[in-house]
C-alpha cells in the first residue's frame, strides 16, 4: 500500500470482508434469479410485495454500508465526542485526506447498490425505474450520515436525534418532489449540492474532533447532586448497570420515532387505509426497532463483567429483566401519544367505527380479548426480539455474530421469493396448506429437541439445578397452555383446528434459544 | 502464617492454537503473605492468572481456589478476590460514587468507611466520571473496588504498567496494607522485578508457559550470593 487512499480502503475491505462477501454473495444469488428464474418484469399484486421481493435485504445492505463507512459499529452513538476513530487522526495526512477518502468509498458503495437493484432486482411491469438521482440521493444519505457521525456534539444522545431528523428531512423534501411528480434534472439539481456540502462539513466536524475539541453544555446546567443509588444484592446492582448500559436505547429511539409516524395522520386523516397502515407501523416501531437495539444488549461480556461475583443465570437474568423494563417503557410513549393525536387529527371516530365493526362481529369480551392479545403478544415480541438473539451475542464469538447475520440475511433472500412464487401459484399454495401442519409439527419437534439437548447441557455444567429447570420447563408448559386456550376461545375452529394452533403457540413462546444464553455466556466468560 | 494453599495449580497446560501459553504448570500458593509471579512479556502470567479467576477452563489439569472450581462456582471463588490489572476496564461512564455503590453490591463484607477513607487517599472526586479520569486515576479508581472488601486474595496483574511513580506507590501501599492484615493473601504478577523485591514473600518466575524457578525471595537471595532478582532473573530466564 502506498497511499493513504489505499490503507483507508484496505482497512475498510479487511475489516468488514464478511459482510461484504454476504452482500456480494446476496446480489450474485439476485442475479442469478433474475437472469435465469424471472427473465421479464412481473406483475406484483400490490406494492408491499414488491418491496418484500427486493427492499427488505436491499434495506439491510443500505444500512450496513452507513454503518460501516461512518465508522458506526465501533463506536457509541449516544456519546459527545466524534465516532471518528481516533487513532486515525495521528497519521500523517490531512484533515481533507481523512474525510475524502472514506466519504468518496461510501458515495461509491452506495452508488453502486443503486446500480446494482436497478440492474438485478425483480421490478414490476411497467414502472419506469430512474437511473441517477437515486444514486445521487443514497450518496447524499451516505455523505451526510458519515458528517453527523463523526461531528463531535455538545450534549450526550444529540447525534441520534440530529441525524434521524436531517436525514428524514433530506427523504421528505424527495418525496414531495417524487408527489409532484418532479422531473430527473430538477431532482438531480436538489440533490447535487448535498455531497459536497456533507464533505465540507465533515472537514470540519473532523478538524474540530482532531483537535480535541469537543463543546459541552452540560457545563452550563446547574450542577445536580448525585442521586443516592441503593442497590441491596449483586443482582440488582448488574441490572442497573444493564439499564444504564442498554436499556435506555429502545424506549429512547421509539419516542423520537414514533411522534413523527403520527403526526402523518394530520396528513392522510381522510384515507382509512393509509391511517390504518400509520397505526400499524407505529405498533410494530417498538418490535422492529428493538431488533437493531438487541444487538447491544446481547454485546459480548467485558473482563469487568465476568469478574462480578454472580452466576451467569443471574447475568441473563439481568438482561431478561432491563428487557422487560425497557419493552414496558418504549410501550408507554405508544399508550399515551396514539390516543392523543388520533383525537387531535380527527381519526378517532374511525378507529372507533372499526372497533364498532369487530364488537358486532365477535361480540364484546372476545373484542376485548382480541386487542389485549394483540397488545399482549406487541409487548411480547418487542421482548422477544430483544432476548433472543442473546444465546449468539453472549457467545462472544464474533464469528457466530457475523454467521448468524449472514444465515437470517440468506434467509430472507431465499424465503422472500419463495413466499412470493408460493403466493402466486394456487396449486403450490394448495400443497403448503395440507403440509403445513406437518412442517410445524417438524419444526415443534426440532425445537424441543433442542430444547432437551440445551437443558441438559445446563445440567451437566452446573448453571441450573434440576428444579430450577423443572420450574421453568413448568413456566413455559403454563404459558403455552393460557395462550392456546385463550387462542381456542377466540379463533373460530371452522378457521383453525385445534391442534395446528397448539403448534403455532409452541413455536411461538420461546423457549430454546432464552434457554440457551446462560450456556453461551458460560462459554464466553470461561473460555 | 497458615500453611493451607489459597491456590493449588496442577498440571495446567493451554494451548492457543499452535502456541503452548501453559505447559504442566504446577503451583501452590499458601495462604498469608505476598507471591509475586515474574516474567517476560507472553511468558503467561496472565493466562495463569485468568485461570485462577476462572475466565479461562482448565484444558487439562486442574484449578482450585479456596478449594473450589473458579469454573464451576464463580460466586463463592470471585467473592473472595479481589482483582486489578493493567487494562482495568471500569465501565467509563459511570461516575466514581456510581462504581462504588453498584460494586458493594456483590460483596457483603464491603467496608463503607474503608472505601471513603481509601477514595479520599487516592485523591478521586466521587462526580467525577471514569471516562474523564486520568490514566493514574482510573488505576487508583480499580484499586479502591479491589481492596473495600477486604478480599481475602488480592490479585494484581501487571497493575503498575506504564503508570507514574506516585500511583505505583499507591499499588504497593496496597499491598502492604492487604496483607496487615493476617491471612490475607496477595498474588502479585509483574515485570517490574524491583517492585516485586520490595514486597514478596515468595517469587515464582515464569518462562514460555512453564515455571523456572519458584522460591521464597529469602531462600532465592541467599542461594544467590545477595544477586537482586533482576540479575537472578537474567541467569535463570534469560531475555525469554
């Protein structure tokens, strides 16, 4: 290597080449559908398949590539000082070098995905996909999320919100324009001075981080007496650490969210569809965001950590326990503000019609169960979606991080089509209905067969005594039993049988992999 | 001085892939007193160390602390000790009176007046985060959480490592203050030979995984016609 530009572009290659190769190895597996499976533009039903079809990994990949071009996995978000990283700044090249050559690696990955979904996804007959403005418009995400990341701030957390609602502004102004049906110059002209004025910044924003300077207002702020913390046993007081450490992200990130998806209903409160499609990407905010905060919570255990004085059950039990705490406080924003501005927009008559219509329909108390379930099982997998990926991230091997990531992804790209082409053949759909019932009882069998394996490994090791799994396996038997008789009273058995409900709630409680992590946290903390 | 071993070490061998960190090590560390544990760099120091605490699983031979499994009964091992080492990661932003009340937590025989008095000593403005603190505080900061407990064996790996003078007088003071009282056990890992003249009882030096030497400093010096442990060092380890 011999140019700063070339070090840069090693380091970013050698370091992420995992997730590279999977993004590589996704857009080869796309091409080769589009090219040898789906030869023409298809006709999609609606819209939301088409984006599941190609948005939904395509999403996953645009969001990696900010991550890691901002330098964004190894840093702390929430913190003053630049994610920049520091050790950068000792090296002798220019402040400009710095930001040019990691800003101009990101403008050309992105551009690059662009080129790459326009060529290889399956789009739908006869919509005219633009060419530049798209790559100018990621570019520009690209460029100014490295800009705010790597901006050192005057106040804790004030990254997060400046850069949700710059960015949001950016894709609002494209969007008024896409509703105005602008034409490509003009959009290229709107977008065009955006990545030289991100680099501008950015030269600044770096310049001030290498010189150390990072402003502080709290220096300002009258000067609070420290709060009396009591914490009576080990278990608390790492709960604590748990709650400060991570718990705070999720109802964090839903309050700065969740706000903004409403007050679209002041925007479309005379299209029912459009104001049942806000309440439901408001309900499902909290899950679909706790599945990017999981990866925190779940974070490898420091030498600080796995010297504490604490069983490793009692370790998870304290992430269990800051989950539930913050499942229940990133829910209250939700309870409080959907009510509130349904009324203030008008819509609340609407939604009262259609809980009118479901009363008439099943009657009252199954109406009432219906929405505490729903709301219940909100809840529920909010939690899930945090906890469950702890048997990985507790391992602390960042080869099963990274193998995992890279199995969900494959995942998708292949359950996505598949799911579609099963949706638009009657006779496949046909067939996937008789053996439903036979894959879910498969599935059921895999699961509590790992679910013996994991139990007895606990066993063995000596991380829970017999009755201790005796009262959990107890617990679950409960919890699967209240929910499927709950399901039973509800769900009309003309629709259902009975017993291919008893297999979705099996699979749905979870069990094997919450069981899991004081195993893998074991094998992380005495290697 | 009681003769019942804190630390029973036998035929500890780990490898790390292809490299041999531990070969059949074999150590016994009496209860009462100061054991310093010496050698070069990647001599393993620390993975016998981290055996001890129970952060690494005996591949083969066995581990014992107090008599126990770290491995198995991290509680009942890890409540008893007390530990610092050189990268002594406190979490940075907590502030210091946060540490010392989430750290008293796990431990019953936290000695509230013990660590106040320890906190005004070394100097830490209890507002003060982590984080902001000096590289010299952040150790004295570690140190505190190490000793408030009275533990009844203090582990230090390469505590004084690239720390100032007046901060590796505070670490020896420790030390000293530690094993007043009787009973009290310290293992005191360094390569700073001078520093563990001053204190030990007993040195055991290590070189590429396996003990070469392990005597008291007493029996050591006289054996060596009045050597210091530097120079005895030199002759039986080399520059390894």
């Amino acid at each position: 290597m011999r140019s700063p530009a070339a070090a840069i572009a090693w380091e970013l290659r050698r370091r992420h080449r995992w997730g590279l190769h999977a993004v590589l190895t996704y857009l080869a597996v796309l091409a080769a559908v589009r090219i040898f499976v789906v030869r023409h533009p298809v006709d999609f039903e609606n819209d939301q398949t088409f984006a599941l079809v190609v948005v939904v990994p395509l999403t996953a990949t645009f969001i990696y590539f900010l991550a890691v071009f901002s330098f964004g996995l190894s840093g702390d978000l929430a913190a003053r000082q630049s994610m920049y990283p520091a050790r950068l700044f000792t090296l002798p090249v220019t402040t400009a070098a710095l930001v040019r050559w990691p800003m101009l690696y990101g403008a050309a990955a992105m551009a690059a995905l662009w080129f790459a979904t326009r060529l290889l996804a399956v789009w739908p007959a006869g919509t005219d996909v633009p060419v530049v403005w798209p790559a100018l418009l990621a570019a520009s995400l690209m460029a100014w999320t490295q800009t705010l990341t790597w901006m050192p701030y005057a106040l804790p957390g004030l990254r997060v919100m400046v850069t949700i609602l710059w960015l949001a502004t950016i894709d609002a102004v494209v969007l008024l324009a896409l509703q105005h049906k602008t034409p490509e110059p003009v959009m290229l002209a709107i977008l065009a001075p955006h990545v030289p004025l991100a680099y501008l910044t950015a030269r600044f924003a770096v310049g001030r981080a290498r010189r150390g300077d990072v402003p502080d207002w709290r220096r300002t702020r009258i000067a609070r007496p420290p709060r009396a913390l009591a914490h009576a046993r080990g278990d608390q007081a790492q709960a604590w650490l748990e709650w400060r450490q991570h718990g705070r992200s999720l109802p964090a990130m839903v309050t700065i969210v969740v706000p903004l998806e409403l007050l679209l209903l002041f925007a479309f409160r005379e299209a029912p569809v459009i104001v049942f499609e806000i309440l439901a990407a408001v309900l499902l905010t909290p899950p679909f965001m706790a599945a990017f905060v999981a990866g925190t919570l779940s974070g490898g255990v420091t030498p600080f950590i796995a010297m504490r004085p604490l069983t490793n059950a009692s370790l998870v039990g304290a992430k269990l326990k800051v989950a539930m705490r913050s499942t229940v406080i990133a829910w209250l924003p939700i309870v409080i503000a959907v009510p509130l501005m349904l009324r203030l927009s008008g819509t609340l008559p609407l939604v009262l019609d259609w809980a009118r219509q479901l009363i008439d329909v099943v009657g009252g108390p199954r109406a009432t169960a219906i929405a505490l379930l729903v709301l219940a099982a909100l809840l529920a997998l909010t939690w899930k979606q945090l906890v469950q990926s702890l048997c990985i991230g507790m391992s602390g091997r960042e080869w099963l991080v990274k193998a995992s990531v890279f199995a969900t992804l494959s995942f998708l790209a292949v359950i996505v089509p598949l799911a579609h082409w099963i949706i638009g053949s009657r006779q496949a759909m046909a067939m996937l209905w008789n053996l439903l019932p036979w894959i879910l009882a498969v599935l059921v069998c895999v699961k509590l067969a790992a679910a013996v394996w994991v139990a007895a490994r606990l066993y063995d090791r000596g991380l829970f005594g017999g009755r201790a799994l005796v009262i959990g396996a107890i617990g679950w038997d409960v919890a699967v039993l209240a929910v499927y008789g709950l399901l039973v009273w509800i769900l009309p058995t003309l629709l259902f049988q009975q017993y291919f409900l008893a297999l979705i709630v099996i699979l749905a409680i979870p069990l094997t992999r919450l069981a899991a992590a004081p195993l893998a946290l074991a094998w992380n903390r005495h290697r | 001085m009681v003769s019942e071993s804190v630390i029973a070490v036998s035929e500890l061998t780990r490898r790390f892939g292809a490299t041999t960190a531990l070969a059949s090590v074999t150590l016994s560390v009496p209860r009462g007193g100061v054991y310093g544990l010496v050698g070069a760099n990647g001599a393993g120091k620390t993975t016998l160390i981290r055996h001890i605490l129970g952060l690494l699983r005996a591949e083969s031979g066995s581990v014992r602390v107090f008599g126990r499994d770290p491995v198995a009964d991290p509680v009942g091992v890890l409540s008893r000790i007390g530990y610092l080492s050189e990268e002594n990661d406190l979490p940075g932003w907590m502030r210091v009176d946060e540490l010392l009340r989430y750290s008293r937590a796990f431990y019953p025989a936290w000695d509230d007046a013990y660590a106040e008095e320890l906190r005004r000593t070394f100097a830490l403005d209890p507002t003060a985060k982590i984080k902001n603190l000096s590289k010299g505080q952040k150790a004295r900061a570690g140190l505190l959480v190490a000793l408030a407990y009275r533990p009844e064996l203090l582990v230090l790996d390469e505590p004084s490592s690239g720390l100032d003078p007046i901060v590796r007088r505070d670490i020896l003071g420790a030390v000293i203050r530690t094993i007043a009282d009787e009973g009290r056990t310290v293992l005191f890992s360094s390569h700073l030979l001078d520093e563990v003249e001053q204190v030990a009882d007993h040195v055991t030096m290590i070189s590429r995984g396996m003990i070469a030497l392990s005597a008291p400093l007493r029996t050591l010096k006289e054996s060596h016609g009045g050597m210091t442990l530097d120079e005895i060092f030199l002759a039986h380890v080399g520059t390894a």
